[in-house]
C-alpha cells in the first residue's frame, strides 16, 4: 500500500529521510552492538576502539552529502546499564537552501544505570537560505553520564557574506524517571532583525556548545571547567565563553568563536579533562576512516 502525504505537506516525505538504530549493551568488558538497523540515507561505520577502556566509537555516515528542504532523520540510541559509547559524524553535517519545508532530525536517546553516551558530531554548517531544526530528546537513569556537544557554522554564500542561513533550531530535552530536568532551547535566526540588534552572536561567526549531564559533577568540576575556559580565551583571539551549572548535577558550555576549528577543539578539551578525571582516558581521538 502507497502512502500518501496529508495535505499542506509539501517538501516532506512520509518515512525518514534516513534512520539508524543502534542498542549497546556491555559484554566480556567491552560495550558492543545487539541490535543495529539502518535505512535511507543513514548508515554507521563498523566500531572502532580509540582507548583501553572498551568503549567502542560508532561514526554516522550521510552517503546522500548534505540534508535538503523537507528531509528527515532519526537516530535513536539505546545504552543499556553500565555499557559505554562515543557517537560521532564521519564528516560535517551541510544544511543547503530548504524554500519548501525545514531539514530536521530527530534523536533519541536512552541510557540506563550507569551507561555512558558521548555524541561528539563534526560541526553543522548552514548554507545560505537553509533552515534546520534538530531535536534531542534524552531519557537517562540519574546514574547515567551524558554528554552531547554542537559546533555551528556559517556556509559559504556567493557573495562572501556569513549569516545568510534563515534559522538553525537546537533542542535538547533531558527526561529522568519520566519528569523533565533540562531543557535547552538554542535558536539563531540571522534574519531577525529584532535579534541582530542585540549584537547576534557578539561579532562572532561561530557557536559551539557543550551538555553534561553526570551524578559525578561538583564544583571542583566546574571550576576546573571554568579555568579551562579562562585559558583558552587567552590563548585564542576573538574567544569568548561561559559555563553555567545545571538543575541537576551538570554544566553547559557555550562558546563564540572565529572559527570551527577552534570551537571543536574547546570541546575536545573540555571532553578530555571529564574523561580523564574520570576514567583516566586519554583525549579521545576521533578517527574518521
């Protein structure tokens, strides 16, 4: 039987553009896939190990090259108890011009007791006339460790100009034992005059941020976090950036930035100090091939 889109929906497929599923489960000391499906125009990469602990890192791959007007992805990851995992792209994720409907994806996350869930993507960069919304929606045990970071990009337009994307929407909703404790709502409308009068992004071209969300922060963490910070706005021209501490034990971080480069490798940074005071681990290296 055909599907048929319902009236006024134009520009959007009825199934996903892509979808991926994974459900990772420990085993043997080590973290490994018992269900893994994927369809349309999403897939992942066989796991590679980047360190000693047995935590394996899945990267999505998008063999379409860029998301357009009207399409959909789902990614819906499940860690069960104790197991461990890194998500991360094979490449950026290019949002082109979309005059018909949005390009959105969808991801759900579930993580039980003690699970571990790092999403580290490549960065977002949204061409001219693009319009992206991308919803996360977390269901974690108060256990669970999870981190999530974001690293927004301005597309190259014919004329050289930067902000000529209509709107880029990032929201992040964090459910434990069905009640909501963080909800993160990001939305960059270049367009917007009333918004670029207050200085859109202060000069900057580029925004990174960061979610944690683990029983284990404290406020050793955050000033640690904090100086990390400080340091690197010190080091690089045109920083600028801030932690801010969480409902629940956790911290965000948002970041401007010059460029993509330096946003991912803040990031990275502040990933590492958490993995290695933590797990002992080293910086993650986030290989693509």
């Amino acid at each position: 039987m055909t599907a048929v889109a319902p009236a006024g929906a134009v520009g959007r497929t009825v199934e996903p553009t892509g979808r991926l599923e994974l459900v990772l489960r420990p085993r043997g000391g080590r973290t490994v896939a018992v269900r893994q499906f994927h369809a349309g125009a999403l897939r992942v990469l066989r796991p590679h190990r980047p360190d000693g602990s047995g935590q394996p890192c899945f990267v999505v791959v998008n063999p379409g090259g860029g998301y357009l007007g009207g399409d959909r992805y789902e990614l819906d990851v499940t860690v069960e108890a104790a197991g461990s995992t890194l998500l991360t792209t094979q490449s950026a994720t290019k949002v082109y011009r979309t005059p018909a409907a949005p390009a959105r994806q969808d991801m759900r996350f579930e993580l039980g007791p003690g699970a571990v869930l790092e999403y580290l993507p490549d960065q977002l960069i949204a061409y001219e006339g693009a319009d992206h919304v991308q919803s996360t929606t977390v269901s974690m045990d108060p256990s669970a460790c999870f981190v999530a970071g974001e690293v927004v990009t301005p597309g190259w337009a014919p004329d050289g100009t930067v902000f000529r994307y209509r709107g880029v929407v990032l929201r992040t909703e964090v459910r434990m034992g069905g009640r909501t404790v963080v909800l993160d709502n990001l939305r960059l409308h270049p367009g917007d005059d009333a918004v670029a009068g207050l200085g859109f992004l202060e000069g900057r071209t580029h925004l990174g941020s960061l979610l944690v969300v683990d029983p284990r922060v404290d406020r050793e963490l955050v000033e640690q976090v904090h100086d990390l910070l400080g340091a690197a706005e010190e080091r690089v021209p045109g920083l600028r950036c801030g932690v801010s501490e969480l409902p629940v034990p956790g911290v965000v971080v948002r970041a401007l930035g010059p460029g993509s480069g330096e946003l991912t490798d803040l990031l990275l940074d502040v990933s590492a100090l958490l993995r290695a005071r933590w797990t002992g681990q080293p910086r993650v290296a986030l290989r693509k091939y």
